[in-house]
C-alpha cells in the first residue's frame, strides 16, 4: 500500500482538488500546503483560482520531497457526480464528500454500512480512499456513493441503517446495493426505482422483526415473572421472600420499559402504513386503534421522562406497563398486518438522456483526488 498519495480531480465548480491517501497521510497534507492548495470541511484540498502560479508539475515536485505520489484520477470529482444525482433523485437531499485517509478510517466504517451486496463486499476488500453521501432532509435515509471498484465507469451505492437501528452489520435484511451508470439521469432513475424501494422494503421489515423481537423477549420474560410469582421460588426452586419478589418485579418492568422503547420509536410509522381494511384482517382495526394509542402514551411517558421533571422508576413503570400489555395482547395483529403492508415500489422516473458529446471536441479528462 502506497504510503502517503494526493489523488487529483477536476471539479465543475472547483477545478483541480485533492484528496490525501495512505497510512502516512500527513506527508500528503505538507505537499498539498505547501504548494497553495487550501483545504475545506469536507477535508478536500482546492487549488484557489487566484493565480499563485501552482501547476500540476510543482506539486509533484513538492509531493516528492515530502515522499509523496500523486494521482490523477480519470475521474470527475466525486462531490459534484453526488451533487448532480442528488438533483434529479425525489424529495430533497443534501450531499457531502466522506473523506478516509487512513485506511483504518474506512475499517471503522464497515460495521455501520447497512448492505447485503457488493458495497458492503468492497469496503472490506478494497481500498476506498473517498465516498460521498447523500441524505434525504425529511426522511433522514443517508446513501453511500462510491466509485465502482476496478471500473472505470459507474458507481456503488448503498446505505447506512435508518435511526434508531444503527446496529445492522451482517443484518438479514439489509437492502443490497446497486451498480449506478455515470450518467446522472440514468443514475437517479435507477436508484429512484430500484435502489431506494428495496431500501424502504427492508426498513420495514427491519423495524417489524426488531418489534417482533422485543415483544418476544417482553412475553417470556413476563411468562417467566409469572410462574415465578405462582411458585413463590426462583427458576432454581430457591424459595422466593416478599421483599425479593418486589425487587424481581422492578427489575422486570425496568427492563421491559427499555426494551418497549424500540417499539415507541418505530410502531408509529408502521402502524400508519397499515390498512386493515383491505387487508385479510378487516377486524384488526380495533386493535390497530388501540395500539397506536398505547404506543401514544407510551410516547408522551417517554417524552416527560427525558425531557420533564425527574418520574421516579416504580411511577414510570406503573405508567408504562398498561401500554406494554396492550401490545402483549395485540401484537400479533399489528405483525400480521405489517407483513401484508410493506412499501410499494416508485414510479419509476423519467430517463434524462446523457448530452450527445460534439464531433469537434474531445471531452475533458476529469481529475480526482
């Protein structure tokens, strides 16, 4: 592995821009300094368009005395190609450019890349020195955009795991990343169509197996509180005084309020996808009504908690424990009716032609960093 590179591109806005590479990185960002490049907050290097006199050729020279190499990328600068997507995909989104120099930056970034397919694959594998993300504004879905790994055309994108289930390496349901062609239009219809509703597809399926399991973890404990209660005795036969039986309570609504919390942060949405009406199940309705209620209160609980006067834990619990058993009860129908209540593909968007390249004129090669 190269120890210490500057990877050059061209940007439409920008012009020539740098990117440092290599576990000696350092040695990249001295040479770029050096020769007048001026560095950004997304951690890219501008070569400002003042006229200091820096050319290509005199960074190289620099470069090399601080035990550098430089690149030129084939390239288009990869904020601008994430820009021009960005543009054309639905909804708002604002894109930035991820910079991982050293190559345990892009190690530390696997575990939270929510993929099945080949751009999970490649960031194990291959070197990838920079991406792009792009980030819807309402929904909060964040894309990863990179170049496709040992091609010279087109790019990989994929995503990370929605809010609140960050925790999705090695996840069944993560979506599987597409191939995108270099040209926006193309681009965005593809991720438009194909990317984005499989992406929708496996948020809902991660979020219902996630309230599946919480639910399921709530009932055999509650099942296991129970005979205990009846017994009188722990699960070892060891016999069970009052005072213990008060704190073996606590602990179990304490610890069932924590787990309830993931079903307060992702019931709303999949509740409001539900349509039992059409469903095979018209007389879930009821129980969808009182669900979403208790998952309401449960809500506003959670809302006095952290953000009110202090609720001492045996008050929150006594609270909390009425809309936990509303979803003991109905759970099933709200898992029933989630499964029949996935999203729907998009429409797919109208292709934007690449522009026809005129006779008389090469097209430029585009640097990167």
């Amino acid at each position: 592995m190269v120890e210490a590179q500057i990877i050059l591109s061209h940007s439409r806005d920008s012009g020539i821009v740098a990117i440092a590479s290599g576990e000696q990185y350092p040695w990249a960002h001295t040479a770029l300094a050096e020769s007048g490049f001026r560095r950004d907050d997304d951690g890219v290097y501008h070569l400002p368009a003042d006229g200091n006199g820096t050319t290509p050729v005199d960074l190289v020279k620099c470069a090399r005395r601080h035990r550098t190499s430089v690149h030129t990328s084939s390239r288009r600068f990869i904020g601008d190609a994430a820009r021009d997507l960005a543009r054309q995909l639905p909804g708002q989104w604002h894109t930035s450019v991820e910079i991982y120099s050293h190559p345990a930056w892009q190690e530390n970034l696997v575990p939270w890349i929510w993929d099945s397919g080949e751009l999970g694959r490649a960031f194990q594998s291959e070197r990838i020195p920079y991406a792009a993300t792009l980030t819807d504004t309402v929904h909060g879905t964040t894309l990863l955009f990179v170049e496709h790994p040992g091609r010279q055309l087109g790019y990989l994108v994929g995503a990370f795991a929605p809010e609140g289930l960050e925790d999705g390496y090695g996840d069944p349901h993560a979506p599987r990343s597409i191939v995108l062609p270099p040209f926006a239009g193309r681009a965005a219809q593809a991720a438009a169509g194909r990317y984005l509703p499989s992406y929708e597809q496996a948020v809902h399926a991660r979020r219902t197996a996630a309230i599946a399991a919480v639910l399921g973890g709530i009932r055999s404990d509650h099942e296991t509180w129970q005979a205990m209660v009846a017994s009188g005795r722990y699960s070892d036969v060891t016999p069970l005084s009052a005072a213990a039986l008060g704190a073996a309570t606590e602990e179990f609504l304490d610890r069932s309020w924590r787990r309830f919390l993931t079903v307060v942060d992702h019931a709303p949405t999949l509740i409001g996808r539900c349509r039992p009406a059409s469903s095979p199940w018209p007389s879930d309705a009821a129980a969808l009504s009182r669900l979403a209620n208790a998952a309401t209160d449960a809500g506003a609980l959670l809302d006095e908690v952290v953000h009110g006067g202090p609720v001492p834990s045996q008050e929150r619990n006594a609270r909390a424990w009425p809309a936990i058993e509303t979803w003991l009860t109905d759970g099933e129908s709200f898992l029933c009716q989630t499964q029949v209540s996935a999203p729907h593909r998009r429409p797919a968007l109208p292709i934007s032609p690449p522009l026809r390249p005129l006779a008389a004129v090469a097209r430029p090669a585009h640097r990167r960093h």
